[in-house]
C-alpha cells in the first residue's frame, strides 16, 4: 500500500465550519448575558455603598446637613448612589470578543465618565473657588452664608451642627473628597464567579438551552 485515500474531507471542513460559526454566537450569548448580570449586581452594589462589599467613605458632614430631608434630619450615609444610573456594559468587538462593565461605552456621556473618574480618584476643591458658574459667591463663602442660617425648635440641634462644620478656618484652603474605588473592588470579589458563570453559559448554549 503505497497511500489511504481518506474521503469526505470537504463536508467534514464543512460541518467544522459551521461548529465554529455556531461556537462563535454561543460564546457571544453567553458574554452578554454574563454582561448583563454584573451590571444588574453593581448598581445594587452601589446603591448599597459597598461595591464588591467594601463600604465607601462616608459622606462629610458638610454634605449630609446641606442635602438632608426637610424634617432636619441628617441626610443617610450613602455615597455616590446616583452613579448607579451611569452603569453599562458593552460588547466593543466580537473577534476576539472584549466585553466592558462599568462606566463605559459610546451611550454614555464624557461628563458621567469624568464624573466617575474623580470620585474613584479621590480630588480636592480650593475653598476660594466659586461654587458655581452662576455665582459670585466662593465654596468659602457660601458654606459660611449656610452656617450663619438661624432655625428654631426641630432644627436646633442642625444649628449647632452648621456653626461646627461651616465655618472655615483661614488656614483651610482645600475641601478633599476622599477616592471611593468601584471598578476595582467589584471586579476583586467578583472575577472568579463571573469565569464560571461564563464557562457554565457556554456550555448550556452549546447543548441548545435557552440562557
């Protein structure tokens, strides 16, 4: 025997063809499912105020008298819950496939993203700066006009509160924001479940299951 002829070959590329065609929408499936899962649970997460359960900051006390109910109350201890609304995840190419989740994507606006950034980094605010672009009033200024605010009965204790905290000393030239990661901390303690879910996906699309 000098050769074995080996038949079928074109059909078997064929079949091959397609097996990684239907591979290819599987893995895309379960991509986008995973994708659409991690960004449910981070905006919970960040709603909550701890990403991958590591709490934020709190907020100042600044913050919580100023953005506190009517009643005089404190305003509750939970930063950075609007960023919740910024989430997306987005599919950027399918070969070799590259999922984002987090604050990215076309849809969503450079000044959400910037947003983001600065309360992940952390940033300071010079208390001489003004406070808005309408006003002629500094951060300085404003935050004493606030402090000097005179309310009686219910709102006594919020008094003493405001002559604590509004009153800048001279030597005060920054207001800090401390950094308040997300991204990170979420991807930490939930890297290894996405994986499997992602494996587990695959393979049950493969089979022909609804996921």
């Amino acid at each position: 025997m000098l050769n074995v002829t080996l038949r079928g070959v074109t059909k078997l590329q064929k079949d091959l063809k397609a097996e990684r065609t239907r591979a290819k929408k599987a893995l895309a499936t379960a991509v986008k499912v995973e994708g659409y899962r991690l960004r449910k649970v981070m905006k919970a997460e960040i709603r909550k105020g701890a990403p991958g359960g590591r709490p934020f900051k709190g907020l100042s006390m600044i913050r919580r008298i100023m953005w506190g109910p009517e009643s005089g109350r404190l305003k509750v201890n939970r930063p950075l819950k609007r960023l919740a609304i910024a989430i997306r995840y987005y599919i950027k190419r399918q070969d070799p496939i590259e999922m984002h989740v987090g604050f990215s994507g076309p849809l969503l606006s450079k000044s959400w993203k910037r947003l983001a950034y600065m309360h992940q980094e952390g940033f300071s605010t010079s208390a001489d700066a003004y406070y808005s672009r309408y006003s002629t009033q500094t951060i300085r200024e404003m935050l004493a006009e606030e402090g000097a605010k005179i309310y009686g009965g219910r709102f006594t204790g919020k008094k003493s509160l405001r002559r604590k905290y509004f009153f800048l000393r001279k030597s005060t030239q920054k207001l800090k924001t401390p950094a308040r990661p997300i991204v990170a901390p979420f991807w930490d303690a939930h890297r290894s479940e996405a994986l499997v879910n992602l494996r587990n996906n695959f393979r049950r699309k493969m089979r022909g299951e609804r996921i």
